[in-house]
C-alpha cells in the first residue's frame, strides 16, 4: 500500500469508527459508498482494506450508533443503508472533540521539537 | 451508553432467531461491494475478469471479513461450543464401548453421591416444616451433677421460664405420652401430647377442622376435659365424621370433649402424635406445684431478631433467681436452649451421614480416575488426530477446549442416568434405612439437590479434561508427530500420569476401607455386647389393663395375666416389669444406711423397677449374692434387689444381703428398705451404655399396677409367640390393650440402628471402592503391558526370563500400591479420629481394621497386576518384533 496509511493496524480502531460516524452524519449511505466518501475526503491518503470497514460498521450498528435498512442503489441494486441514530450522533460530537484536543496536542509538540 | 451492552444483547438475541436471514443479508452486503468496486474497475477500462480479481484484493481476505462479522452477531462461545458437543458427540458415538463404560462408571459415581446428598439434605439441610423454623428451640432443665446432664423440667419452673422471659414470642409445654382409647371394639393406646395452648401457633399450624386450645383451657385446675384430634385418628376411628366436633370421647376411663382435628400432615414435634390434650390435664393440684418433678422439656419460639445466645444468657439469669428461691429442689439446676432441628435430627446421625457423603464422594473420585484412565488411553490412540489439528493451526486452548467439551458431555450423559438412580436409591435408601427418620424427611430430587448434581458433574467433567491434556502440549511439531507415531513406548506423560491415578486409587480405597473396617469392628463389638441378660428368646408387649370400674365386674390382676401366660405351652417363663427394658428412665435419688454426707455432685441416684419375683430369671440375670423376691413378698414388705455398684459404693467387702436403702434424699422420711439380694450392672436402659451409669434397684410390683411390660421367655422363636400371648391376654379380659410388640433382641437393634446404618452403607462403598480400584489397576497395567509389548519382547529375545518379565510388571504395580497405600495410613491416622464418636469398643487406629484393610487391598492389587502380567509373559519375541 506503499505511503498510503492502511486503516488497519496503522490507525486505532476508534479512529475507523469515528470517521465511518463523520461520513454517515452527511446523511444514509451504504458500505461502498463510506469507502469511497473517505478516500476522496482524505483526497486518497487513508485508504481502508475495504473489507476492515464491514466489522466496523456491524459493531456500530450492534451497539446502536448506527442503524441499517435495506434500500435500492442507484444503479438498482438491493444494498444496506446505513446512518447515523441519535446516540451515534452524540457519540460522534464527543470524540470528534476528543479528537480535536488530541490532535491539536500532538501538533502543538511537534512544532515546539 | 450504559444500556449498550443491553442493545447488543438483543440484537445478538434476534440475529439467533433470524441466523438464516442473517448470513444471506451479510453474503449480499458484501457481495454487493465486491460488484460495485468492480463496477468501478470496468468503467476505468479493465476487463471483466481483472475487474472483479482487483476489486477482491482491494477487500481483502472475502471469508475473514465475513467470519468476522458474523462473529460479531453471534454468541461467539455459544457458536464454538455448539460446534465442539457435535463434535464431541461424534467422537463419543464412534466408540460406543468406551462411551458406555465410561458414562455408566460415571453414572454409578455420580447417582450414588447425588442419593446420598438427597438424604444429606432432606435430613439436615432442608428446614423443618414449620413456618421460620430457625426461630424454633426446646428448653432443656439441666442439672449439675458429675457432669452437666440433661432433664426436663417442673411445671412451676416451666411457669416462671414463662412468665419472666422476653425472650420469646411463645413457649410451650411438651409431654409425650400414651393415651387409652376407648368405645368402638377395641380399645387403642395412641401416642399424643400434653401441650400448651400456644403449641399450634407457634408451630404455625391451625385445625383444619374446629380449632385448638384457648389460653384458658389450659390452666390448672381443668375445668373442662378436651381433646384435639389428629387426621389420622379421626378417619381411621371415627371414620372422617364431620360431626365429630363437640362430641365425646373416651380416653383413660374419662370422657373428653373433641375441639378439632388438625390437618394431615401434623403429627406433632414427637412425630407420633394422634392427639393432644392440654397441661395440667392429668395430676393433682399438689403435682403441678412440685418443682422437684421433672417432667419434660419445653418448646419455644424465640422472638424476631433475638439470637439463641441472647435467650440463654436471659434464661441463666431467670435460673439463677429460681435456684436462690427454691434451693431445695432447685440447686444446680439450669436451663440449655438447643434449637429444634439439632433435637430432631441428633449430632450422631448428622456425623454419620457427613461420613457416608464423603465417603460416597470418595468412590465417586475412584470412579472418575477409571475413567481419567480411559480417556487417556484414548488421548494417546489420537495423538496423530491432536497432532494433525494442531498443526493445522488449531491452538493449545482451543483443542483443551474441545477435549474438555467431551469429558464434560460424557459427565452429564453419566449424570442423567445418574440423577435417575438416585431418585429412585435415596427412596429405597430411606425405606431400608433401620434409623426411623421424621416423618417430614422425604428425600428427592429438589432443586437443591439437582444444583449439586449439576454442580458436581461440572467438576467431574472438567477434571476429566484433565486426562487427555497431558498430550496437547505445545513444543516442536516434529517431535509431536514423532511421539504420536511411535508405539514403541509408553509415552512419558501419560505413564506419570497413570501412576498417579493408581497411587490416589489405592489410597481413596485404602482410605474406605479403613472405614468401613473400624465401622464393621464397632458393629461387631456392639452385636457382641453382653448387656447383662440374655436377650435371646424374649418377648416383650406393653400390656394396659382395663381400670377398676364401679361396676361390681371382677376386673383381671396382673398377677392373673402373669399365672396365665406362665401357664400357656412353649413358655419358659413370664415376668412383668414397671418399664419396657431400653426405654424407661425413672431415676430416684436414695439414701444408703450409714452413708457419709453427700453433696448435690454425688446425691446417690438410682434408675428403678418394679418387677415380679420371676423378672431376674426370665432376663436369666446373675445374682452376684442373696436371691430374688419371695411370693408373698409385696411393695409393702420393704425389700429390694440392687445391682452391683450400689454395694461397691457404700458397703464393699461386706456382705450386702440386710443391708437397708431408702428413697428420696438424706432426710427423706420413706421407709427402710432391706436388700435381699444383688445383681451384676446391666445395660437395661440404653446401647452400648446406659446413658447414666448410676445403678438400678428392682422392687416387687405392685399387685394394683395396671400398665406393665410383659417379658415371656420361650425356647421358640419369640416373634411366633405374639398371636398366642395376644389371645390370653384378650380371653383374661376383652379390654386389654397391648402394644409395643417386640422380640428383646429387636429393642436391642434399635439402639444400634444407627451403627447398622453407618456400617453398612461405608462397607457397600468400600466394596464398591476395593471393585472400581481393582479394575482401575488392572486397566492400567493391562494397558501399559500392551503399549511395552515390543520393549518386552526385546527383554525376552535378549534372555530376560519369565520371573524377570512377571517381576518388571508385578513389581511397578505393586510400588504404586505401595505409595498409595503409604499416603492413605498417613491420611487415615488423621482422619478417623473425626469419626471417633461413631465407633464403639475399637480405637480410631485399630491395628486390626488398618492391617485388614492393607492386606485385602494388597492381595486385590495384586490379583490385578497378576492377570496383565501373565499376558506379559506370554509374549514371543518373535511376535513382539513384528509388532511394530
């Protein structure tokens, strides 16, 4: 995968979930689709094992951040559905603030080193 | 987010029943990636086929993901295990022989320790019957004499108890004794009790028909004669009658007036009871006011929240007060509280039935070494299988998981069969048992006994586990496939292994037999025990009289009963006596002539009987010096026949014929009695001991007396006696009732009962044991005999002889025994001193009993090697050889 970040192994676990949340607060979208959404938002640095996502998503949807429904795909096809519940959207303001102190910490060091 | 786990769990839930729509919708999810990635691929340009081979490397191994979702939605464990009891059961059909053996062994362990806890818990843990029954005492008066003994107590003190304490919610008097029943056909002696007007409350029992005593019907003195009735008696003598409210009855020559009829199950704290009446019912005014008559003990109900200890410092207290009134009847006396279910179920059954659990516990352990065994050897046959699996990635606990997932299976299949057996066992048990148990004791199978079924089966099943463990071992693969083809020896573990399991056989058997040795000695002494008469060919009935109406009707004498029994054919001799020999217990306190001063400790006391001339001769009791009572020689004449210790005491060496004893205390004012003659001591009120060892006194009968025990010596068999002696005493007079029929040698048993029990129970699972041991040893050098089969040959190619064969076999089987049989000595030296109260005239470390057991065990062991090792010298070299 070359300099690509792989999501597996190279970013922790609670980071997939956060992202997969942010993506699906823009409204439902099916597993594809979150994999494309994250790359081309990340203008192609994060690139998941796409396989790595669906855990994910069915451990979201399991501790009911996330909800799913069955719909038809824009080029007809049966697909799941997924978006946000309303526990996945507080769930998400929390770390997406975590986040930001976090990152921000880790920014501040490193322009001090 | 606290309910999370809530939320999973009943997704989790749904997705179990919808498992099918499940895998299909998570097949489609996925697929449905796949096609839209390829999709994508295409419209860039590629060609179908590089298309979807991209699309499935950007994904990523396709059935991981999809495993791991699906773990996700399922109970994982719940999966896996599903998974390996399929597996398990497979495994165990394939080899139907080792699974019967082994779920059967199993069963025997399993059924027979969960009958006997089902005992262990009807008779001990399981509450009695009676609303909060932790809350239930009796109150015992004691007495300081040598040692602290235990009596009832005076109807005053009972009133004081009473009266003073507030301790208690209720208290109640409670007498047992026997009633004349009459009107009907026959008249009937029936069990009741005296009680107070509290009793049925306090015992949370209401009549089911009626109701019971009013405060003041039971007060001194009785206005009124009435009577509650239990179910039984009123449909087997009035036939159910619901009309039986109000009427009279006649009980002792009175007529009473029935107030009730209390429900089926009640039969009172004695558990015999048919009916009851209320204090004070029989006796004088001048009786009640005694406090130097000890009646019996009391029953009380503490208050909620008051602890036993809290009753009995209040209670010492009130004592204490009683003594300082009343020193004269009173001194050293005292109360002990003991709750009620310590009462009804003594501490010398309760030991004896935690020793049966134990040592069923110990068989049940024996038993599952067997089976450890097999599967071992049944491990070892799959190696290759372990091996293979194991190196195809299964990993170490997985594969423990899954042979542990067997050893559990084969546990519960052995369990249910089991729990069957002790259903029906502990019933049969209880049936057998020579203890009469209450009656409130039904063993079953309740839901506590089912938890420990349940419960021992787990450990059972994951000690089991244990066994075939020793071949997953992690290490290097070659080396495990190495050892796995290999038949050439015995592998390391599992033979150090096996040589554990017959060291804890023999020392568990050992340790039974030892036992069942001293238990089966102790019987022995008892069955051996010389009472001090001979009790072969005796009868004895309890014989009531009708009393002397006013009618001018002649009523029969026991001196006429006694002629006519005496007279009848195949008698050898009668005699009648106050109290039925083992049970009575009428102490007095007596004056020797000339005696120095005594103090309370050592008052003389004495048991005493009112027997005919002929009683000495009938029990065939050894005059030690004078004779027995004259004909013409009554109560009145003042005479008395002692046992030995009444002379030892105050006039040894001297000859004691005329010497003069008399009732009561120093300054009693009764008569002098002169001693005609003395007797040796003897065990006339309890086995294996009288329960005081003061001495008895015999004096004439009254020729008034009305209730007696008949004692008939024959040459025959004194229970074929019973119709004969009925009839005369029937055609003396119609009226007579008898009960408590019963051969001298059966009163005898009773006492023993519990001896009996314990015995033979331990010696049934000793055998049992000895048996399970005997085929564990024999399955283990027989197997390992066949896995050195090629070792052996070799011995025997290269001139080892038979002797030297039979001894390489003999030898280790016998140094195993050896060690275990060491362990268990050491063991037992400790551990039989816990049982030292169960056993009588051997010690906890009776040579005999241990020797006994050593040599048996020795000798079985050694039978078991013998039969693998005869096959040991069977092999040919030639044969050994070509084994391989």
């Amino acid at each position: 995968m070359g300099d690509k970040y792989g999501l597996r192994g190279d970013l922790v676990q609670g980071t997939l979930d956060m992202l997969v949340l942010k993506t699906l607060s823009r409204g439902a979208m099916h597993g594809y689709g979150i994999v494309e959404s994250i790359q081309q938002s990340s203008d192609d640095i994060l690139r998941v094992e796409e396989g790595a996502l669906y855990p994910a998503l069915h451990r979201l949807e399991l501790r009911g951040l996330l909800a799913a429904d069955w719909g038809m795909s824009e080029n007809n096809r049966r697909a799941k559905y997924y978006r946000l519940t309303a526990v996945g959207r507080k769930y998400l303001a929390e770390e997406a603030s975590n986040w930001a102190r976090l990152s921000g910490a880790v920014s501040r060091v490193m322009q001090t080193a | 987010m606290k309910l999370e786990w809530l939320s999973v769990v009943r997704l989790r839930l749904r997705a179990l029943w919808h498992r099918r729509r499940l895998e299909r919708d998570l097949e489609e999810e996925l697929r449905f990636h796949l096609a839209m990635r390829a999709e994508r691929y295409q419209q860039a340009g590629m060609d179908t086929g590089a298309a979807s081979q991209d699309a499935r490397r950007d994904f990523g191994n396709f059935t991981a993901w999809k495993e791991r979702c699906r773990e996700m939605w399922t109970f994982y464990w719940l999966e896996t295990l599903r998974q390996d009891l399929r597996y398990a059961a497979r495994s165990l059909r394939k080899s139907p022989g080792f699974t019967v053996v082994a779920a059967l062994t199993l069963a025997l362990g399993i059924g027979s320790t969960t009958g006997i806890f089902s005992v262990v818990n009807a008779v001990i843990l399981r509450p009695l019957p009676y609303p909060e029954p932790g809350r239930l005492v009796e109150l015992w008066g004691n007495v300081k004499r040598a040692s602290v003994e235990r009596r009832g107590t005076s109807l005053p003190d009972y009133a004081d108890w009473r009266d003073q304490s507030h301790s208690f919610e209720a208290m109640s008097w409670l007498e047992d004794a026997q009633f004349t029943l009459a009107g009907g056909d026959e008249p009937e002696r029936v069990a009741g009790e005296y009680v107070a007007h509290p009793y049925f409350g306090m015992l949370g029992v209401r009549a089911a028909l009626g109701r019971t005593f009013r405060p003041e019907e039971d007060e001194a003195p009785q206005r009124d004669r009435v009577v509650v009735l239990s179910d039984g008696l009123w449909k087997r003598r009035f036939g159910g009658d619901p009309g039986i409210l109000g009427r009279a009855v006649q009980i002792d020559g009175q007529s009473f007036t029935v107030l009730g009829v209390m429900p089926p199950w009640f039969r009172g704290i004695t558990d015999a009871a048919q009916l009851w009446e209320p204090v004070h019912m029989e006796g004088t005014a001048e009786d009640f006011a005694n406090r130097g008559s000890v009646g019996p003990a009391v029953l009380g109900r503490l208050k909620a929240g008051v602890s036993l200890a809290q009753a009995q410092s209040e209670m010492d207290g009130i004592c204490r007060r009683i003594e300082e009134a009343w020193p004269a009847t009173n001194k050293g006396r005292g109360v002990e509280l003991s709750p009620l279910d310590r009462e009804l179920v003594g501490p010398d059954v309760r030991l004896s039935l935690a020793v049966l659990l134990v040592a069923v516990g110990f068989v049940l352990l024996i038993a599952c070494t067997n089976v450890a065994n097999l599967l071992l050897a049944r491990s070892e046959a799959r190696q290759r299988e372990i091996a293979v699996r194991m190196a195809l990635g299964a990993g170490r606990g997985r594969m423990l998981q899954q042979l542990t997932t067997e050893s559990l299976l084969l546990a519960f299949v052995g369990a249910g069969t089991g729990i069957l057996m002790a259903r029906g066992g502990a019933g049969a048990l209880m049936a057998a048992s020579p203890i009469t148990f209450p009656s409130f004791v039904r063993p079953g199978v309740d839901p506590a006994v089912l938890l420990f079924a349940v419960l021992i089966t787990c450990l059972v099943g994951l000690a089991l586990g244990i066994a075939p463990a020793v071949h997953v071992r992690s290490g290097n693969l070659g080396e495990r496939f190495k050892q796995a083809a290999s038949h050439a020896a015995d592998s390391r573990g599992g033979s150090r292994f096996r040589s554990l399991l017959v060291v804890a056989e023999v020392a568990l058997a050992m340790l039974l037999l030892v036992g069942a040795g001293l238990l089966m000695r102790s019987l022995q002494q008892l069955t051996g025990i010389h009472p001090g008469y001979d009790p072969d060919h005796v009868l004895v009935l309890s014989v009531s009289l009708p009393r002397a109406t006013d009618d001018a009707r002649t009523v029969v004498s026991a001196r006429d009963i006694l002629r006519r029994v005496a007279a009848a054919p195949s008698v050898e001799g009668a005699s009648i006596g106050s109290d039925v020999p083992l049970t009575g217990e009428s102490a007095i306190f007596y004056t020797a002539e000339g005696q120095p001063p005594v103090t309370a400790q050592n008052i003389p006391r004495a048991y005493i009987h009112a027997v005919s001339p002929g009683f000495f001769r009938t029990l065939r009791i050894r005059f030690v010096a004078g004779r027995t009572f004259a004909e013409n020689e009554t109560q009145d004449s003042n005479v008395a026949v002692v046992s030995e210790n009444v002379v030892k005491r105050f006039w040894p060496g001297q000859d004691p014929v005329g010497k003069r004893i008399r009732r009561g205390r120093p300054d009693s004012k009764s008569p002098w009695m002169t001693i005609m003659g003395v007797v040796n001591e003897m065990k006339y009120r309890g086995l294996p001991n009288n329960p005081t060892a003061d001495p008895d006194i015999f004096v004439p009968i009254s020729e008034r007396s009305r209730a007696f025990a008949l004692l008939v010596r024959t040459p025959l068999d004194p229970a074929s006696l019973t119709p004969s002696v009925r009839k005369i005493l029937h055609d003396a007079d119609r009226t007579t009732v008898v009960s408590n029929v019963a051969t001298m040698q059966e009163l005898m048993a009773r006492e023993t009962a519990r001896s009996r029990f314990t015995g033979w129970l331990m010696a049934i699972f000793a055998g049992a044991a000895l048996l399970l041991a005997a085929i564990g040893i024999y399955g283990v050098m027989a197997y390992s005999v066949s896995r050195r089969t090629q070792e052996i040959g070799i011995r025997v190619a290269l001139g080892a002889d038979r002797r030297d064969v039979l001894k390489l076999v003999v030898g280790r089987g016998m140094g195993l025994m050896g060690i275990g049989l060491g362990i268990a000595v050491a063991a037992a030296a400790g551990l039989t001193r816990l049982i030292g109260s169960l056993l009588y005239g051997v010690g906890p470390t009776d040579v005999w009993s241990f020797a006994a057991a050593g040599v048996g065990l020795a000798l079985v062991a050694l039978v078991a090697c013998l039969m693998p090792a005869a096959r040991a010298c069977g092999i040919a070299p030639s044969v050994a050889l070509r084994n391989e």
